[in-house]
C-alpha cells in the first residue's frame, strides 16, 4: 500500500462513470489527488490546464481513444515528466503492444484490480522520486560549481590585475628613473597608456561577465553588426580592415541587442590581437535552419596566427589565454582570457552554441549560433 508523504495528482481518464468512480475511491483512499476526464479530448486540455503527475487512460473513450491521447502526450511530455498507465480489456493485446510502442509507461486490465493497480502506480512514483532527487542532486553539484567558478574567476581578475598594474607601476619607476631621456619617457608612457587600455577592457569584461544582460530579442542583427565596426576601428586603426556581408536580412533572435554586440566585439577583438601587422577581419551574416528551427548563423573570420592546436579545445575557458603582449624591465602582460568565455556564456544563455571552426596559419574562423524569434512583434 502507497501513503504518500506528498500528493501526487493522478488524471483518470474514462467514458464510464462508473469506472472513473472506482479508480478515483481507490486511488484517493491512497492519499491521491485525482482529477477526472470524461474522455480523451477532456484528457487532453485536463492535462495542459492541472499538469497531473501520472494520467490513467482508457484505451476505448469517444472523440480521442487512449491510443491517441497518448501519442498527442508523447509530442510534449517524455516518459518521465509524464507517466502513463492505459487500462484494457483482457482481449486488447495488439492494442496494448501499439500503446506500449507510442511511449505507455505501464498497463493495467478490466477488471481493475486494487493490488496490481496501487503496486505499479508505486514503481512509478518511486521512478519520480529518485528523479527528482536527482535533479536536487545536480541542482547541487551545479551550486557546488559555480562557487567554484566565482571564486576561479576572483583569482583570475585578481591575477590579470596584477598584470596590468604591474606594467603600470613598472614603467612610471622607469619614467620617474629616466626622464632625462626623451626617448625612454615616451616608450614608458605609450606602455603606461597601453597598459591602463587593457585595464579598461578588462573592467568591461568583469562588468559583462557578472551584470544582468537584457532579455528583449534583438530585431535587426545586422544592424547590430553594423554598429560594433566604429568600435573595432577604433580599437585596431588602420591596419585592420573590415567586411561585413549578409545575403538576406535576417529577422529576430533571441538574444539583447547588448548581449549580441558584446559576443561580436569580443570576436573581432579576438580576431585584431591575431593579426601581428597589417590583416583583415570579416563578420557573415546567415539565416539557417537546423534541426527544423530557423536560426541566425554569424561567422568571424580573421588572417591572423591563428591558435596552437592544443589550445583550441580550450578556447572558451575563462581567464585561458596564449597571447603575450611584450616584456621590458622584466615586467610582462598576458591577454586576460575573458573575451571567449564571455562570449560562451552569453550565446549559452541564448539558447544558441558557438564554437571553433578552423584555426591555423591562415587565420581563425569561430562562428555561434542563436535561435530566431517566434514573432518580430
């Protein structure tokens, strides 16, 4: 016997009063909270409105027999997020084979019996309970992971901090050391400048990384696009040119207008620190489908070094970086390792992914993914 320490709701779904009395007086004398359906097109809106734990359904019920409602309850629920339990008569074998097949967890025969009823109806809330404890579980793991995250990210700020503020301190030594020489001062002061550039960019990138991002769909990409080239130019001069193409002006995705500038500057960014001398980064624009979803496809490509091999598969982690600015006096400053991360994470959390197409001598290609919008509106 089940006596549940929570209530679990059960829909029952049959065209008999009588059939629906009986289960609804045994599953309630059990602790179980039922609602009742008349027939299968019942069961159905039932079910979108209440959001039963577990539904009992005839096999035989006017307007939509069981075989259906189950097949319609398999597009939207799987076996978990949804039990089902159909209820035959004795000589309905092909039947129940064809239920089993569209997604029934379980079956039961007319006449009902209480025992058998309540013993499989207890293997399926059993089957809820370690799944939800399982969830808990990630639940947890995944709380255990991100402190862990936050507090790797501290030592990476505080790390590349240090950096920064290593070279700015370095070189004021050396321009207080050295002002007599018109040459040294200007070298440190352009170090200075530099340095305190990057600190900048670092500031943003925190300020990304841990802020609220909006969730309003960004209606036009392109002109998004469009809008981070002044801020790339400014950021790379003259010896960065730029392309942007886009074949057919896509529609809405589901991404902030902020978040997807953020994700394309953090790419071209990218792209102008491979470049050693003189290069060219390019941004394509294309509407896809896959797996049956309309999409927005964005492309960068630079002609700069390119990443080692091994460091490809690490190109989204946060604060992993391979760039190594300069070195004088002994004092050096890395590439902070935020931009891809950053970039990961603001895709991720669009619904989209990105990755690393190609990297090598010719240059880079990363591009990522974002779902389009259901409706412009």
């Amino acid at each position: 016997m089940i006596h549940m320490e929570s209530t679990t709701t059960i829909l029952v779904a049959d065209d008999e009063a009588t059939s629906r009395l009986l289960l609804k007086s045994i599953l309630e004398g059990e602790g179980y909270s039922v609602i009742e359906a008349v027939d299968g097109q019942d069961a159905l809106e039932k079910i979108e409105l209440s959001k039963p734990d577990i539904a009992v359904l005839d096999l035989l019920m006017p307007k939509l027999d069981g075989l259906n409602v189950c097949k319609e309850l398999r597009k939207k629920f799987d076996i978990i997020e949804l039990p089902i339990v159909m209820v035959t008569a004795a000589n309905e074998t092909d039947s129940l084979i064809k239920c089993l097949s569209q997604g029934a967890n379980d079956f039961i025969s007319k006449p009902v019996n209480k025992d058998i009823l309540l013993a499989r109806l207890n293997n399926i809330v059993m089957a809820l309970q370690s799944r939800l404890a399982l969830i808990e579980a990630h639940k947890e793991a995944a709380r255990r992971q991100r402190m862990e995250t936050v507090g790797q990210f501290a030592a990476g700020v505080a790390h590349n901090f240090n950096n920064v503020l290593g070279v700015i301190m370095g070189n004021a030594e050396l321009l207080i050391e050295d002002l007599h020489k018109a040459r040294m001062s200007a070298e440190s002061a352009a170090m200075i400048l530099d340095s305190s550039r990057k600190a900048a960019i670092l500031t943003e990138s925190l300020l990304t990384f841990t802020g609220t991002h909006g969730h309003k769909n960004c209606k036009d990409p392109l002109k998004a696009a469009e809008s981070l080239l002044p801020l790339a130019k400014a950021f790379s001069g003259t010896r960065v040119t730029y392309e942007l193409t886009c074949t057919e002006r896509p529609g809405s995705v589901v991404i902030s207008s902020s978040d997807l500038v953020s994700v394309l500057l953090q790419l071209v960014r990218n792209g102008i620190e491979a470049i050693a001398d003189s290069g060219s980064v390019q941004i394509e624009i294309k509407t896809v489908e896959i797996e049956n979803q309309k999409q927005v496809r964005f492309r960068v490509s630079d002609t700069g070094t390119g990443m080692p091999e091994h460091l490809i598969e690490h190109a989204f982690e946060p604060f992993y970086s391979s760039k190594n600015v300069g070195v004088r006096g002994g004092i050096s400053f890395d590439g902070s390792g935020l931009g891809l991360s950053l970039a990961y994470n603001l895709v991720s959390s669009a619904g989209g992914y990105i990755r690393v197409v190609r990297s090598g001598k010719n240059g880079t290609v990363i591009e990522f993914v974002v779902p389009c919008a259901e409706s412009d509106s």
